[in-house]
C-alpha cells in the first residue's frame, strides 16, 4: 500500500500531537525521521515526516487542518 507525506514537522513534540488526533480519528499513520547534516557552521536539522496511506490523505488533512484551527 501506498503512503504520502501529508505533513513535514521539525520539532517531534508537534509530530506526535498530530498523529495522536489522527488515531483519534482513526486515521492510521507513521512517523519518518530524516537527519540534515550540513557543514561547516555544523546545522542538524531534523525533519519528521507525517506519513497516512493515499486514500486517507483528504481525511487526514481535513483533520489537522481542524485542529490548526483550534
């Protein structure tokens, strides 16, 4: 089955709010980490992707786009 970035989060705290109100809706979904290293100036930018299979994209974002609301 096939899964889209429905959102891109730097901070993990802000990732895991998102997917518990989607598993509060039902809305299955995972969490991907990509780690940025760039040198010099040594920046680690971490990149948390939010994953939902395609045919809950249009709910999912639905959702967040409620609680952004909020």
């Amino acid at each position: 089955m096939e899964t889209t970035v429905i959102k891109t989060f730097n901070d993990s705290f802000e990732a895991n709010l998102a997917l518990a109100k989607l598993a509060e809706n039902g809305i299955s979904a995972v969490l991907e980490h990509d780690t940025v290293m760039i040198n010099p100036g040594n920046i680690n930018n971490q990149f948390i992707q939010l994953k939902v299979m395609n045919y809950d994209v249009e709910k999912a974002v639905l959702v967040l786009d409620m609680v952004e609301m909020e």
